[in-house]
C-alpha cells in the first residue's frame, strides 16, 4: 500500500484529487492538509510513500515546504500556476499537474510515482525549491524548537556558512537550516553582501567596520556581532556606503 498526503489549500481540489485516487487501490490516503504547516507536521508523523502538493499557498507555499523536509517525500506538484514545470521536471520531481487536469492526465502521474516508488529512484525536491525560489527572496521560513517561523529579510542581520548548512542571526535568535550561502547570496536582495567565504551581512545593519590586524577588518553589527573580513571584503563594503 502507497501511504499517500493530499496538501491543497482549496477543497474542491483535494475532493478531486481524492476521487480520481479511488481507482487506485494500492493508494492509500493518509490525511489531507489545508496548508504547508499541516503539511509539514503530517510528513513528519506519517512519513508517506507520495504526497500531492499544491505551490501557491498562504503564508507557506509549496516549495517553501519542502525546505523543512529533510529528506522530503516524492511529490507530485499540483498548480494552477505553470511558470515551474520545467524546473520542477529538471530537478526530477514525478509529475507535475497543471490545473484543471482530467483523469487521464492523472492516472499518468499516478504510474510515474509507482514506477519511481518500485525503483526506489531518489527525488532531489532540494533542486526544484533551489531553482523555483523567488528572486529576491520575499521571506524566509526557517524552524525554531519544531516550530515553523517566517522571517523577512530586513530582520535578518548575518547568514553565516555552517559545513552544509547556514546560521542565519538575527537580532536575537539563530536558526540553523539546510541551505548554501551561494543561494543566499543570489536570491537575497543587493542590501546583502558576502564580505567572506563565510558570512554574509545585511548592510543595513552595520554600525561600524574597524582595522583589525594588517590585512583584515572587522565589522560591527546593531546586533553586536563582529564579523572579520578581508581587505577586498572591506573595499566592498565601503564601495557599497559610498553609492
């Protein structure tokens, strides 16, 4: 039996979705969830075999829930939105349905997960939330004691490298989250700067920057963070406050 999670935002979509998934007796439907915070929590305690994952959400959407799996389950992307298919079928996602979408369209996705689920193939969603991210990101969701928090960018103060993740500071928590600082340094807006292979900074944020030693500097955050950088670093960030 393929444990199955609906996570849809609209009703009349996850009834569609689960009378199409009535012929298929080998699925089983586990729960259905509203949004990507129930979505989150029904992974982590039924761990299924797919999900059905609606994009656009409030607050959360379908991609910025895949960032807090890990590892996240096979998807099948459903959407009115068609702006991600490729990406999402680069980055080897099953299927994604483009709304509305009849049954035989659905049934095609539907062997394309028994296919991948028989095969054990892995389905890197890392990618597909990689490539799908908004730019520049509008929002950041990290966790915080199992608890889901959203961040705007202005309340980030440093993203600092940690072997395959990043601490990302703000003015009084850190949050740790599977990310690289080659993302961030793309997607965030230009008020960020990487002034080190491993720290980036909101320039927003910085009081003052400091000689420290002969070649390095040392800048001052509102937060009280020190963060050193170099002196091509620093010939960046003085550049940056004389536009």
């Amino acid at each position: 039996m393929i444990k199955t999670i609906i996570i849809e935002d609209e009703a009349p979509a996850r009834s569609l979705l689960k009378h199409y998934l009535k012929r298929h007796e080998n699925f089983q439907i586990i729960t259905e969830c509203a949004n990507g915070f129930e979505g989150v929590k029904a992974i982590n305690e039924h761990n299924p075999d797919l999900i059905f994952l609606d994009i656009q959400m409030p607050k959360l959407t379908g991609f910025e829930m895949l960032e807090l799996l890990d590892p996240a389950p096979p998807v099948i992307f459903t959407t009115a939105y068609d702006e991600f298919a490729i990406k999402a079928f680069e980055a080897n996602a099953v299927d994604y349905l483009l709304k509305p979408f009849d049954e035989n369209r659905f049934d095609a996705a539907i062997q394309k997960a028994v296919q991948r689920i028989q095969n054990k193939e892995a389905i890197p969603t890392e990618k597909v939330v990689e490539a799908s991210a908004q730019k520049p990101l509008d929002q950041v969701v990290v966790t915080n004691g199992g608890k889901i928090e959203i961040l705007m960018p202005e309340d980030i103060f440093m993203i600092e490298a940690q072997d395959d993740y990043v601490m990302i500071y703000t003015e009084k928590e850190q949050y740790l989250k599977k990310k690289t600082m080659a993302f961030y340094e793309e997607h965030l807006d230009n008020s960020f700067m990487r002034v080190h292979r491993s720290h980036i900074i909101n320039t927003q944020k910085v009081v003052n920057i400091e000689l420290y030693g002969k070649q390095q500097y040392q800048i001052k955050l509102k937060n009280n963070l020190d963060v050193k950088t170099s002196k091509s670093g620093y010939k960046k960030i003085k550049e940056k406050f004389m536009q």
